[in-house]
C-alpha cells in the first residue's frame, strides 16, 4: 500500500511515499513505555503509571494529508496508509489485523478470524469466525466475508489489491480471487477452494489480509435502501458481476462523499473499536469515538480521538510550540527535520527543542517500506529513456541516500537496499540481499551515458549514436533526443525542494537535466493511475515521487502487487517477463529459495528509483501513553492512555 505523506507506491498505498518529511512515519509508542504496559484489564507493573479512562487526544496529520476515502474496497489510487491505518481500520476490521509493537506479523487478539486451518492438499482454507458482532447487533458471519469475495471478484478492474493471470512459458499463475474456485459458507466462517496450492504464508498475509468483512447492510443498491443480491451469490454465480454492479456504484460514489462520511447510515455500521463521529469536508479534520458495542478484546480507553489537519509542517510545529498545556494543544505532533536535534540513538530526548513545553519524543519505529519513486516506462514523452537500463542505473547512481540521511534527515532514517525492507526485522531478505546496497557513483552514472551513445558536452545530453548495438542509445532513441524528463514531488514538506534541488545538480554531472515541480498529493494520486493502455492520454507523466509502498496489509514482499505486470500499484508500466515467473514462484512454493530468488533478480534491476527511508520523529505530550507501534503507518488509539 502507499505509505503516507512520502508514501507507498502511489497508488496500492501500501503504503503509505518516499522523500518526504513522513515518509517513514510513525512511532505510536511513548518513550517510558512499552507494549505490556497496558492490557485489557489495565493492570500495570508495579511502580508504572495507571491508566486513566476518558479524555481525548489531539493528533497532527501530516501536511495536506487527510483521508479521502471510507469503504475498504479501493481503486489502486485510494490505496494509502492514510486511508488504511489511520481511518478505515479504526472501524472496519480485516479478517486478519497486523500492526502491533513493530512486528511484522498478525495480531491474533486484534483479528475477527482465529488462525486459518488447512486441508490436507493444501487447497482449502478453512476460517472460523470469533464471536464479534456489527454495532447494529448483527452477528459477523462467514456471509459477510463472502460479500467481500464477491466484490472483489466482480469488480477486479476497480480493486487495488488485483493481480492479473500470467502466463508463463505455457504455465498460467491465477492470484486473488482469480484462483478461488469454490467457497462454503457457515454462520461461524467460511472455506475458501483455490485452483491449486499456493504458499501459505502468502495466501495468509498477501490474500486473507486484504479482505475485510462487510455488513449485509452494505449490500444496497441506492439511497433509497433497495436490497442488491452481492452478499447472496456463489463466487461462480453466473450473474455475479450483474448483482455486484449496482452495489459497487452505490458504495463507491458514497465512499467519496466526504461531507457525508459521518452521517451515512452505511459508515456508522462498525466491528472495529472505534465509531467516526465528524469529518470535515473542506479542511479534512476528523474525530472518532469509542464503539461501544465493540465486541472484540482491547476495548479504548480514551473518549475521542481527534485528527488535526494542517497545510505544512511549519504550522504544526508553530502548534506545538505553544506547548502541551496550551488551549486546543496538540497531544501527539510531527517535529519537522529542520528544528530536530542529530539523531542520538542512545538518548532520543538529547536536544528536543520542545521538552519545555511539556513534550516528549516517541521511541523510533521502523516502518515496513521501501521508498522510491517512479519512473512511467509507458511515458508518451520519455519512457523511452526509461525502458534503457543504463538510463535507470545513471538515475539511481545519482541518488545520495546517504547524504540525504546525514544531511537535511540529520540521521533520521536508513538507506533503501531494494524491494525488500532490511527494517524492521522479520522480513525473508536472502543472503545477498542482506548485503545489497544501493551506490551513490556519479563517476559511474556519467560513463554509462557516455558508453551509450550520448554527447555530456552538453546538458541535457544529446543522444549522438542512435541504434540497439554496443556503445548505443538503445531502441526507439533517434538522434538529437534529449536526456531529460520531468519529476513532480509531493508539496508541503520543507525538507523535498533542497533535496530535489540537490538531486538535479548531481544529474547533470551526467548530462541528465530533470524539470521538477512541486505538487498538490491530489494530484500525484491521480496522475499516476491515468496513464492506462486504454487511456494513452494519460501517459504524458514522466516520474513522480509520491513516498513508497508500505507492506500492508500484503505483509509478504513477494511482488504480486506491486512489480508485477498488470498489477493493480504498477501503475508505472514496469514489466519484465523473467520477474513475473519468479513472483509466480514465491506464491506457489512454500521454499524460501524461491523468495531470495525474486529478491536477488529484482534488486539487480530497476523498477523504480530507490530513496532514503524516513523516520518521523512524534512528539507526545507527557502524561499520555502510548504503549503500541506500528510499523505500517497506521495508529491503533484504542492502546492510548493518559496516566491518574
């Protein structure tokens, strides 16, 4: 999924990505704390501070980043951490949550399904249901997870989350729901019947993760209330598509309808532990509630939680100087790069400008990314240079992550090593991955362009001996081409116009020149997933540098989602046939040699630009706790506390 305000790949969220100031956000835990401090009866060690019930939080959003979208089934361009970890989740809970105390892994308590049960041929899985029930009163029931299904099978062209079939040297790789041939449902759960047996861990974190049981309120046809038939089918019921239709076009044109998210009957039917209780249209402000017919563990401790929009990171800070106790304060706020101390690893509090005012500084959290930004291999202007791997190579050459990091980060981040995060830990990174790193060589950048063909006298260099053969521009490259092309970069971070600016300067080293231009999030949201072989109209854009890609909720980096060709986040039209049979691999074999084989292949070539990964420094206000962190941008307040 993107990941937030420097997020996950544009579009499949994830992610929530790259440079920017959050691109690696976000710590959810309290310096003094950690993750036992708090239970569901509230105990605490002895000598900790108690929980207190009640009371509200104010949070800062990252800058011009609120949520923009209710109903979990999203278009590629609606997959974001934002709208993930720090809205829907709150009150729709996936059959199989993940987020907890910085682990890569499922959280059993916080998850509707007890752990999946396998036949003996590995092609059925079977799912029992926990005792949760909707806010309305009705039971949580394997119907409910079907409708999901049957959305997703319905609506394929409208779901981030899908992966074309690939064929493959006469082998055809079906993914979800493609590969769902049968399901059964009970009261209690439902079983599910692929085409064959796929990697377990793979269907658990990369499959069952990404569906979220809907109410059978939600299966309406119009405002009027007119019942749909979605929930009702069979996966293979002939009219499927025709009674998930209307349902679709209901549910997404009111998923959109932001100045209705608080009052639509539809969004007020919740399993999760928190009810949304206003949402601002104009400015994205937003504010929660405790659900209080939440039936699962882990019931809130606080009231409400408020979501405090803001146009820049200036003015948040501008907020929380005015300190902790200051009227409408900030409890937990985003300390801008530019007035943070050098990271200290051994002491994080060391030179924090805002422990006078009655502010703390959370424990560093790696979140579960990779950075980047990308390239559009289908650009009608340059993808042509793009589909040259020497081009690509002389890009990430250029790039200074380490610089990056020492420099305007002030140690605030760790360099991006590939497709697969080396942070946190838990991740399957092969032997050769664990050692990989991305080089900053400008000497080497500029002899790859002069190697192929261009003349550096220049910049933007010239392409002086077009051809495919040795020592040429490569295919479709004719001479007098330019080596440039244009890179837009997300607004409202301080931080992205001095390291861009730095970027194009070492570019030209090369004769590359680059053209950037800051832009509303809005817009890369959407420029991104126009560009369609159906809609060459769209492909004007060159590269864009939205954040990254978060793995969630696909917790295993296999690729499926986002490298491979025709998947919903490749927005960027990257495709490379050798890939797409190794991703095939890592989800029909439970070897973790297939896995390090996608990893080593992939890290050797060039999907996308690799940058710096962030770490957001949260400031919190002292007396309120913050026991949980979460590594996929997202925020579970329910484990939030101020202390008597």
């Amino acid at each position: 999924m993107h990941n937030g305000t420097v997020r996950s790949i544009l579009a499949k969220a994830g992610v929530v990505a790259v440079a920017l100031v959050t691109v690696g956000a976000a710590t959810t835990a309290a310096a003094a704390n950690s993750a036992d401090d708090t239970g569901v009866t509230g105990v605490t060690s002895v000598g900790k501070p108690q929980p207190k019930h009640g009371g509200t939080v104010r949070i800062a959003q990252r800058p011009n980043d609120s949520p923009n979208v209710i109903w979990p089934f999203m278009d590629v361009n609606q997959v974001t951490s934002i709208n993930i970890g720090e809205f829907q989740q709150f009150f729709f809970r996936p059959l199989y949550f993940a987020g907890r105390d910085d682990r890569i892994a499922i959280d059993d308590d916080l998850s509707p399904a007890q752990a999946p049960v396998w036949s003996e041929d590995g092609r059925t899985v079977t799912i029992r249901l926990k005792n949760w029930k909707w806010s309305n009163g009705e039971r949580l029931t394997g119907r409910d997870v079907q409708f999901w299904i049957n959305m997703a099978k319905a609506e394929k062209e409208h779901d981030g989350y899908y992966t074309p079939p690939m064929t493959i040297a006469g082998t055809t790789t079906n993914y979800f729901p493609d590969n769902v041939v049968s399901t059964s449902v009970a009261e209690h759960g439902i079983s599910i019947t692929f085409d064959q047996a796929y990697n377990r861990t793979w269907v658990l974190q990369n499959v069952l993760t990404t569906i979220t049981p809907m109410p059978r309120a939600w299966d309406v046809t119009g405002p009027d209330g007119a019942r749909g038939r979605c929930s009702a089918d069979a996966v293979d019921t002939p009219t499927l598509k025709a009674d998930c239709d209307p349902v679709f076009r209901h549910l997404s044109a009111a998923s959109v309808d932001k100045k209705t998210f608080a009052t639509n009957p539809l969004w007020q039917i919740s399993d999760g532990p928190w009810k949304l209780k206003s949402y601002d249209a104009a400015s994205g402000a937003y504010a929660i509630v405790r659900n209080k017919a939440y039936s699962g563990v882990h019931k809130p401790y606080l009231d409400e939680v408020d979501f405090v929009p803001y146009k820049n990171a200036e003015a948040q800070y501008a907020d929380l100087q005015a300190g902790a106790s200051s009227p409408n304060a900030l409890q937990i706020g985003i300390l801008p790069k530019a007035h943070a101390a050098r990271y200290d690893p051994a002491d994080l509090q060391a030179g924090n400008p805002l422990a006078g005012q009655g502010y703390h500084i959370a424990p560093r959290t790696y979140l579960d990314s990779i950075s980047y930004y990308q390239l559009n291999f289908r650009s009608s202007r340059h993808g042509k240079l793009f589909r040259q791997a020497y081009f690509t190579k002389a890009l990430q050459d250029s790039y200074d992550q380490q610089g990056v990091i020492d420099g305007p980060r002030k140690g605030w981040g760790h360099p991006t090593i590939g497709a697969v995060p080396a942070l946190p830990e838990g991740n399957p990174l092969s032997p050769n991955a664990q050692q990989h790193r991305m080089k900053f060589d400008l000497a080497e950048a500029r002899s790859l362009m002069a190697a192929n063909g261009w003349d550096l006298s220049t910049t933007p260099a010239v392409c002086r001996n077009p051809g495919t053969g040795p020592g040429q521009c490569g295919a479709d490259i004719a001479a007098g081409d330019k080596a440039e092309f244009d890179l837009d970069y997300q607004a409202g971070n301080a931080d992205l116009p001095g390291i861009m600016a730095a970027y194009r300067t070492n570019l030209a080293q090369s004769g590359i020149s680059v053209n950037l231009a800051e832009v509303p999030v809005d817009h890369l949201q959407s420029e991104a997933s126009l560009c369609t072989p159906a809609n060459p109209a769209g492909c004007a854009w060159d590269a864009a540098l939205y954040g990254g890609w978060v793995y969630s909720p696909q917790l295993y980096p296999t690729g499926d989602s986002l490298f491979a060709t025709g998947a919903a986040a490749n927005v960027w039209g990257y495709s490379d046939p050798h890939l797409d049979q190794l991703i095939a691999k890592t989800i029909t074999s439970n070897d973790i040699q297939d896995m390090y084989a996608y990893e080593d292949y992939v890290n050797d070539h060039q999907p996308v630009i690799y940058t710096d990964d962030i770490v957001a420094i949260y400031e919190v206000a002292d007396g309120l706790r913050m026991p949980v962190q979460d590594p996929f941008e997202g925020y579970q307040p329910e484990f939030w506390y101020y202390t008597k």
